[in-house]
C-alpha cells in the first residue's frame, strides 16, 4: 500500500495523528499536495459521504473522518501560494440569524471541502446584511444556508429576497439544509437547491457548478 492509499485509509478510519505523521511522511517522500488531496483526501471523503448516505456510516464516524481530513490539510495548506490550489468552485456557507446550530453545517462544510471546494464558513447567526457582504468579499458560486429551527428557517426567504434586492442573485447558486426544511420549501422561497444531508450536498453542489 502507498503512503497515499494510508492516507486514505486512515482518514476513513478517523485516525487523525496517523493522518498528519503520513501526510508529513509523502511530503517528506516527494508526493505532490495534489496527489495527497487528489487520491488521498478526496476519495476518502467519497466513502465517507457514500456510506452515510447508506446508512452505514453515522454522524459520529463521519465527523472524526472530516476531522482527519482538516488535519491533514492544515499541514498542506501553507505549502500552496495564493492562488495556486485549483479547486472546483468556492462555496460560502453559513447558519441563518437567530440559529446556533452547527453540527450539520460544519459537516456539510467539511464534505464539501474533502470534494474540492474552496469553502468560506461565515459561522452562526449570520443576518441577511452579513450573506450579502461575505458574498461581495468572496465572490462563491455557490452559498449554502442551514436552519435547524422551525423559527429561524424563514430567515432563509429573508435573505434570498434581500440578496435579490442588493442585485447579486444572478451571480449565485443557493442551496439550503437542515433538519425542517424541505425540497418543496426550497421551492416555494426560491432556493436553487436543497439537500437532506452532507452526502447529497457534495453530489448536489458538483452538479450546480458543472451547469
Ligand atoms: C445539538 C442541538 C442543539 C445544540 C447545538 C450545538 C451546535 N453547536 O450545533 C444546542 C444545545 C446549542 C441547541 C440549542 C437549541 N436548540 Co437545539 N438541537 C440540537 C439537536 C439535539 C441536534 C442537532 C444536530 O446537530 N443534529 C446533527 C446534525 C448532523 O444534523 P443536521 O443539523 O440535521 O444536519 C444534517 C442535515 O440537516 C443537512 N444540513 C444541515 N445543514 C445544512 C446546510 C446545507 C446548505 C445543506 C445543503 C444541508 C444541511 O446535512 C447535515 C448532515 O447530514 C436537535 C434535535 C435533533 N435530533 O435534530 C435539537 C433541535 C434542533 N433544537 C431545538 C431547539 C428548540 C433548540 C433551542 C431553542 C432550545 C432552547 N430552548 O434553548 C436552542 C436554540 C439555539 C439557537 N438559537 O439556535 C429543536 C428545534 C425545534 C424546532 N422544530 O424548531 C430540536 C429539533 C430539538 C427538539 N426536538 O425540540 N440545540
């Protein structure tokens, strides 16, 4: 087995420090950050997604998996110059004002990330003022928006019409999750798309940027 397919494995098993000490080890052996992310990460996050989507994955599992990843990419990240790192699209995501939640979103974040996205996580909270900023700033293709709350889901309508308002919806995608919300809310407030869950998100989010 390659330094790449341990890499793999281990970020499937969740084994954090053995992630860093391998990805450390094919750094050391002349791999490229490309290959360690192309064939180590990204495939392993794959799995990971998939076999939640099964239902032979849990929560638990899939968050140490995307832990190990992180881990992993933090010790890379600095050897990319700006700019350099080519990644499929950039997605924004955020928990909607009023919600603190986060374990979907970060899930969801972190998948999305192991699939090749550059991805900016604007937090909890987050106003309609603040999507809207973080959208000029950063300039994402696609920005997800989650609410767990029965109360807070609304706020997504609120934001779709006020970046409607502010004349930059044509430049995004918006795909919203969480726990209440539904495809056909996603309809009736004018999202582009909806996800059940962080391994629909990473197929769903592919295909928005390939149309
Ligand atoms: C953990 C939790 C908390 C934690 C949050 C910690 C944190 N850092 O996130 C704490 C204790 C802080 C909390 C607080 C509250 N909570 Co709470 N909480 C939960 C709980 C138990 C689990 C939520 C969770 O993390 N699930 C696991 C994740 C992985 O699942 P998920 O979020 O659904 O995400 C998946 C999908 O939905 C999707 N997804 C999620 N986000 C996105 C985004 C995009 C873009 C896409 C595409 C997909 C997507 O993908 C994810 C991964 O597959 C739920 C109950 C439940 N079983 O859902 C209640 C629950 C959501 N909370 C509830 C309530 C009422 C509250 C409080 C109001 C309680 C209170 N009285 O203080 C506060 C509100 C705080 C606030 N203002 O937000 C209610 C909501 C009721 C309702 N229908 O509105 C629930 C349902 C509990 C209940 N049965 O009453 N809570």
């Amino acid at each position: 087995m390659t330094v790449i397919d341990q890499i793999k494995e281990a970020t499937i098993s969740g084994l954090s420090k053995k992630v860093k000490v391998l990805v450390q080890e094919a750094l050391d052996a002349g791999f490229k950050v490309e290959d360690i992310i192309g064939q180590g990460f990204i495939p392993a996050m794959e799995i990971v997604g998939e076999g939640f989507k099964k239902g032979e994955i849990f929560i638990p599992e899939m968050l140490v998996a995307a832990r190990a990843m992180q881990g992993g990419m933090k010790i890379i990240e600095p050897l990319f110059a700006p700019g350099e790192r080519k990644y499929i699209g950039k997605f924004l995501i955020g928990s909607v004002h009023g919600d603190m939640h986060d374990i979907g979103k970060n899930l969801v974040g972190m998948l999305i990330q192991g699939s090749g996205f550059e991805v900016i996580d604007i937090g909890v909270d987050v106003t309609a003022a603040q999507f809207i900023s973080a959208i000029r700033e950063h300039q994402p293709q696609l920005v997800g928006m989650c609410a767990l709350l029965t109360t807070t889901m609304r706020e997504m309508e609120v934001n779709i019409k006020a970046i409607q308002e502010a004349g930059i919806r044509d430049q995004v995608k918006i795909i919203i999750g969480g726990a209440p919300i539904t495809q056909s809310f996603a309809d009736q407030i004018g999202a582009d798309a909806y996800a059940s869950d962080a391994g629909a998100a990473v197929e769903i989010c592919k295909g928005l940027v390939a149309s």
